[in-house]
C-alpha cells in the first residue's frame, strides 16, 4: 500500500516538474476520447437492441400488393392498407399480431371541458400491440379483441397530466371532442429505439401518450400523421363516407407487426404469405411481382431506409480522429518519458528493479486515466450538446447509464495504457551504461 | 542543412516519425473531406429557389376542435384569420394552403396526361391546395396561359411549374391538356417545391374544396420588405385572437424553412469542420512540442553549430525544415488516405468526388499551420549561445 501512495506521489511530482507537456498530452487524448464517447453514445441508442427479451421474435411483414402493372416495383411499400392488413392477420402462425400507425389529437378531460384541449400522441393499433412489445400494464388492461369500441388505454405521465393521479381506470375523456372510457394505465414505458415505428426516421421519438383501437379510428377517419400513401383511390372527400373507402382502397398507413416464436413458425409464416399472394394473384388481384418481406425488428431501421446516415458518417470520422489523438499522444507521452529517461536510470542504478518501475509506469497511468475520464467526459457532454444542435433528431440519444460510464471508464484506462506502454518499455528497457554516461 | 540529413535524423526515431507522419496523414485527409461536404452543402443552400426568402412567412395551424376542421366550419375560420393577417401593417398578401414550399417531402400526387399514362406518368409531383392569392404571395410569375381565381374552386383546372409542364408535355403547348388531376390553364415560373420529389422544382397548383384539416394547413404571409420582423411578433396573437380554438405552429421565414430542409447536411458539415479545427489544433501542438523536445534534446549540437559559425537564421531554418518535410511527406501519404476516406464516405451519405487542387490546397495549409506552432520553439534553439550550448563538451 504504502509502495503504491509513494508511486502516486511521484507521478504527482513528474507532472509538476514539467505540467505543460503534461497537460498538453492529455487534452489530446480526452478531446480523442471526448469526441469518440459522443459519436459512440449516439451510435449505441440508435443501434441498440431495446427488446433483447424477444427482439428475435419480432416481425413486420409486408406484401408488394399496390396496383399498377409495373414490373420493376420489386419493394413492397413501407405502409399497407387496411386490406392488406386483414389478408396478413389470422394465420394461426403467428403468437401475437397488430397493425399500427401513429396520430395525434386534442385531449381534455370531462371535468376540465373550459380548458384549450392539449395536443397528445396516438398510437392507433390493435389489441396484441402490448402483448408484442413487453408493454407493462399499472392498472386496467388491453382491449378483449379487435373490435371498434370508444375506450382507450394510456400512459402514466398522461394519467397525471390530464387526472393528477393514476388510478383513472373508468374515467372518462375527450379526445377531438368524442367521449373515451380509459380502461388501462401503463407503467412507465419506453423504447429506445423505437423500432416498432421508424417510419420518417422517427425513431428517436418518445412512444405515445394515447392508445386507441384500429377499428375506432378508422370509423372515426383518423389518419396517421406518418405517411399516407393513396394509389388509385377516387374519393371526393366526404368524411361520411372515409371509413368505407379507407377499409376498401389501397389508402396505405399501417403497418403490421407479427410475432414468430421459433425458426420453424417464421418459415410457416413465410409460406402463408407466399400462399396468400399466389391465390391473390390467381384472383386478377396483386398484379406487381411478389415482393413479400419480413424484417425482423433489428433490420427494420435499414429494411425502411431510416437509419441516421449522418451519425455513421460522423461515427466514421469520430474514429479516426480517436486514432489521431491517441498516436499524437503517444508521440509526446514518449517525449516526456525520454525527457525523464535519466531520471529512471538512475533510479535502476540505486537498485529498482524493472519490475518496480513498471508500477511506477502503472501509478502514471492510472493517474493519466482518472484525468483523462473526467476531462474526456466533459468534452463527450460538450460534443453531444454540439450534434444535439446541429444534426435533427438526435436529442433523445444523449444519455448515460451506469453501465456505458463503466465501459468508458475502462476504455479510457485501456487507451491510457496503450498510449504509455511503448514509451514506458522503451525508458525502463534502455541500456543503463549509456543513459548514465549522458 | 541537406535533405538527406533531416531523413538521416528522422530515421534515428523511427516510431516517432511514424507516428508523425500517420497523424498528419489522416489530418489531411479528414480536413479535405470536411472542406468537400462544406462546399456542398453551402451549394445546396444557396441554389436558387425562385422565391423571395425573406419576404415570405409561414405559420402552421390546426383547429383543436374537430368539428372545425370540416366544412362549412374550416372555410369561415380561414376566411376569418385571411381577413385578421390582412389587415397587418406590413403585410402585403396572405394564403392558406395544404402544403407550403421548401420542405423535405408532402402531399403529392401523380400526374400524366390523360390516355398517355404509360410514357408521360411521374410519380410523386407535390399539389397545393389554395387560394387564388399563392400565386401573388409566392411572387411566381405567369409564363403562359391564366392564373386561377376563385371562379375556378371545385372545377378540375390546374396550373404547374414550368419545369413539370415541359416534363410532360415537351415543346407541345400545355394550355388546355387533360391530365388525371384536371385541365392545365396555366404555367407558372418554377420554384422550390419538396426535396424529395420526382424532381425539386415540379408542382402543381388547384382550388379544390378543402372538405377537412386533418393534417392541419399553412398561412403563408407575404410582408413588406424588411417588415418580416415586425409582422413575425404580432402574426401568432392575430392568428389567435381570430379563433382562439387553435394549435399554432412556429412563424419561420422561408430561409428558415429552407435551412430546415439542409439541416442535416449543414448540420454535418458545421460538426466535421469543429473536428477539422480540433484536428489542425492538434498537429499544431504536436508539430510544437516535437520541435520544442528536438530543441532541448539537439541542444549541443546546435550550441555546435553555432560555435562553428552557423547563423541564427541557419538554426531556424534548419529546424522549421524539418518540420516542413515531415508535413510534406505526411501529407503526401495524406492524399491517399483523403481519397480512401472520400470512398467510404460515399458509400453511407452523398459526398462530391475530391477535385485534385483541394488536397494540394490543405497540404499549404496545414504547412502553414505547422510552420506557426513550429516558429516559438525554433526560436528558442536559435537563442542558445554556443558558449552554454558546449560547455559540457
């Protein structure tokens, strides 16, 4: 013990003696690693897997069902239509299936009618939406089937925004100026990515405040606020007549979410779908080439093109000015150990060892280490504030847990290490004669 | 002091010129990169637009009742804050429409002329749904045919860019062709329309019935000149006093809405030109304290030299040239690694091929920069009298 507080005082001592080459070598290298922890922070919220439970049984299917005979349109669309969606459903393969797609409305609460009705999130869907995403009920539950009916299920932060508590199963509210029965509360919930709508590149965005039922709003003719794609459609508009029209034409804006348990059910699957698109095309309907896809969610950020290219152009460069930082800070970590070369080969003549000069080495790396961390950090906040500011969407990816501060604190020690081991070697393992004689 | 000393000298330090020249490499080819995506993005903000960005306002809305986002409710609330933004000092004409220009993507239709669907069909041409005062306030200009009024809301006449019209219909005149989506009455001067469409400039303009707001839509406020700050402040409060049941959007200027667009490319390039700083600070301190451990280090040599007559100026070339050989020959092998890293690049965004100046350009730059953090250290050397410099000879 008392060897390592005297390592620790001479390293103390070798920075004081010179702290301008010092501090120079580690600005260098906590601006690499600052740099790089940023970059990297980003890249792992977006890549990460935010389900890994069941992330391996999760699906979106799709089929290239749009009409038109175009030969080359190889890609199904990136939002089905209600008829696709109700070809797709009922396989008795699947465990859990829902079709989804994201709006918004006005809420206010009975009591409160006088107030502005605030803007709130919708997540319209099916029943199974919960079962598939691991979502955790507080109070209530999900809806018994897929039926339309005026009841809604909602977050926790909407029950104390819109209630001031959370037991408000029963309750009653208005969302654009219909009367819904709340009849469950989530705990709190959230997915990060949130791979199960990336649609607009949007998965960096919180999930919603309000789950209604597909049924409900398509006879409501809420519209998803995402995409909506309308291929031959004739429709003049009139809102008495949208819920049939949206159920019978190729209004695209859903999308559609099975769960697969097990090889064996992804291929039966697959083969319902290739079934189903034969008789489809057997009828005169489904005129494209077949294009049946099935992305499993941790492909579905590439599968809809809404990976952030920017951040891994930027992930890109962040490395190699990482590489930069720390050859540059090698570079002059060796020109202060040679600077300081006479001094440990005078100590090998008093008799250390070299052995005890590599703890010497280790006492100057960790001390480098905790600076480094703290100073690397600090730039990592700074980096993060600066692409928060200039790069859209990326703000929801800035945070730190107690696990990625552990792999940068030792990252940081690893790099620490590299960057004195060749400098180290070199001073402890130079001819002792020749380094005396200077 | 002859080129094949410095190598000679050089060479004695193996790693530490390797790790030099590797840092110098990748500098040079990051800040060249940097410099590409900086260049193109300041083209793609500044091409022209065929709008007057600074005159133009624009301000999303949406009615938080949903029975005021259906006919007849929408048109009397729309009329309503029309006739309140009117009315502004400053203002010189105002419309609503479903989508306004400058945007990443929208509403689109698509068009072809009616019975020749197979040659002339594109795919994804943005529609505005408005009033016959876009045309004033967008500033567009009529190059053929008529503008529509208010006669022409609910009939099938529409009016497009002429950039679309010469799409479809070549050299033909397109005054009373018939596509899917009405009869052409008019072509208008081209102007930004979505990024993302079949093409930037295509659009097409008509008076349907508005029927809802789902999406909610846009006031697009044409102001005075230089009167945009003015009418900005007070536009939210007359939007708001008109009809008090309404979500409103942020007012922004048409530059704004067009920076928006770019954000993400101008957004990159602003990050990789901080890190292309960062980087050149970087070789500075290095290129510094290298010369400034080679000063203390040659100390008796110099002292030598010196004392055998070299001059001051002598000792400060000597070692400002070998920090200039060091960048040459790092930059050198920095061309390659701009153009390895220019590839890659192209492979995950859109980045311009590197033109053969560019690197040359940086190469000067970077010798600049390294001659300035050189020059204090090099300084020193030079002062170092040659009597201290060899008494320990």
């Amino acid at each position: 013990m008392e060897a390592i507080i005297h390592n620790l005082k001479l390293s103390w001592f070798s920075i004081k003696r010179a702290p301008l080459p010092y501090a120079l070598t580690l600005l260098i290298l906590s601006l690499g690693l600052g740099t790089f922890f940023s970059n990297a922070t980003l890249y792992y919220w977006m890549n990460r897997d935010p389900i890994p439970e069941k992330s391996q049984t999760l699906f979106m299917a799709r089929i290239n069902s749009l009409p038109g005979d175009c030969t080359d349109c190889l890609e199904p669309s990136r939002v089905m239509s209600y008829m696709d969606m109700q070809k797709m459903s009922g396989s008795g393969i699947t465990s859990a299936e829902a079709a989804m797609f994201s709006s918004d409305a006005y809420a206010k609460t009975l009591e409160n009618q006088q107030a502005t009705p605030a803007k709130v999130a919708l997540r319209i869907t099916q029943r199974d939406f919960f079962a598939l995403f691991n979502v955790p009920f507080l109070y209530g539950e999900a809806w018994p089937d897929n039926k339309a009916r005026m009841e809604v299920v909602i977050s926790k932060n909407t029950a104390v925004k819109f209630f001031g508590r959370i037991d408000v199963v029963g309750q009653d509210m208005l969302l654009d100026d219909q009367l819904f029965k709340v009849i469950g509360v989530l705990d709190d919930w959230s997915m990060l990515p949130r791979l199960y709508d990336v649609n607009g590149r949007r998965s960096a965005e919180p999930t919603e405040d309000i789950y209604m039922p597909l049924e409900t709003a398509y006879d409501l003719a809420i519209q998803s606020n995402t995409q909506n794609s309308f291929t031959d459609v004739d429709w003049d508009g009139n809102i008495a007549t949208y819920p049939h029209m949206a159920r019978t034409n190729f209004a695209n804006m859903l999308q559609f979410w099975v769960q697969l348990d097990g090889p064996e059910k992804i291929q039966q699957y697959q083969q319902f779908l290739k079934n189903m698109v034969a008789d489809e095309k057997a009828a005169g309907r489904h005129p494209r080439p077949e294009g049946n896809r099935l992305d499993n969610i941790l492909d579905v950020q590439k599968a809809m093109r809404a990976t952030n290219d920017q951040l891994d152009a930027f992930a890109l460069v962040a490395s190699l000015f990482l590489l930069v930082c720390v050859v540059n800070a090698s570079h002059l970590s060796l020109n202060r150990y040679m600077a300081n070369q006479y001094e440990f080969s005078l100590r090998r003549a008093l008799g250390a060892s070299r052995w005890q000069l590599q703890g010497q080495i280790l006492a100057d790396v960790f001390v480098s280490s905790a600076l480094a961390f703290v100073a690397a950090l600090l730039f990592a906040r700074l980096g993060l504030w600066t692409i928060n500011a200039l790069l859209p969407g990326t703000r929801a990816l800035a945070s730190w847990d107690w696990q990625m501060l552990a792999v940068m604190a030792v990252f940081v020690s690893l790099v620490s290490y590299l960057v004195t081991l060749y400098p180290a070697l070199k001073t402890s393992f130079s001819p002792l004669n020749q380094q005396l004689k200077q | 002091m002859s080129v094949h000393l410095i190598f000679k000298s050089l060479l004695r330090r193996k790693v530490v010129t390797a790790l030099l020249l590797l840092q110098l490499a990748v500098t040079l080819g990051l800040v060249v990169n940097s410099l590409l995506l900086a260049g193109a993005a300041r083209q793609l903000v500044e091409q022209p637009t065929g709008l007057e960005l600074e005159q133009l306002l624009t301000l999303w809305v949406k009615p938080t009742s949903a029975a005021m986002r259906l006919e007849p409710a929408l048109s009397e609330v729309i009329n309503r804050q029309l006739a309140a933004v009117r009315q502004m000092p400053g203002v010189d004409s105002v419309a609503y429409a479903n989508q306004i220009p400058l945007r990443q993507g929208g509403s689109n239709w698509n068009i072809f002329e009616q019975d020749r669907q197979d040659e002339t069909n594109i795919e994804s041409v943005p529609y505005y749904n408005s009033s016959e005062s876009i045309f004033q306030v967008l500033g567009i200009e009529l190059i053929t045919g008529r503008l529509l009024t208010e006669l022409d809301r609910g009939t099938t006449n529409i009016v497009m860019t002429e950039k679309l019209s010469r799409q479809l219909f070549a050299e033909q005149n397109p005054i009373g062709k018939v596509t899917n989506n009405g009869v052409v009455v008019g072509v208008v001067s081209d102007f930004f329309s979505q990024r993302y469409a079949s093409d930037a400039f295509y659009g097409q303009i008509l008076m349907a019935p508005l029927h809802r707001a789902e999406q909610g839509y846009h006031l697009i406020v044409r102001v005075a000149q230089g009167q945009s700050d003015t009418v900005r402040k007070q536009l939210t409060e007359v939007i708001r006093n008109a009809e008090p049941q309404m979500d409103i959007g942020t007012v922004l200027r048409m530059d704004e809405n067009r920076d928006e667009v770019f954000r993400s490319e101008i957004g990159l390039a602003t990050l990789l030109a901080v890190l292309s700083g960062l980087m050149l600070l970087v070789a500075m301190i290095s290129a510094y304290s290298h010369a400034h451990f080679h000063a203390l280090q040659m100390q008796k040599e110099v002292g030598i030299k010196r004392a055998l007559g070299a001059s001051k100026a002598r000792v400060l070339l000597d070692v400002l040239s070998e920090s200039w050989l060091t960048t040459a020959i790092g930059a050198g092998f920095g061309i390659l690694v701009c153009y390895g890293l220019n590839i890659s690049l192209a492979k995950v965004i859109s980045i311009p091929a590197v033109p053969v100046w560019l690197p040359l350009l940086t190469m000067v730059l970077l010798l600049l920069c390294v001659t300035l953090a050189t020059w204090y250290p090099a300084r020193i050397a030079t002062r170092i009298s040659p009597a201290t410099a060899t008494k320990t000879l």
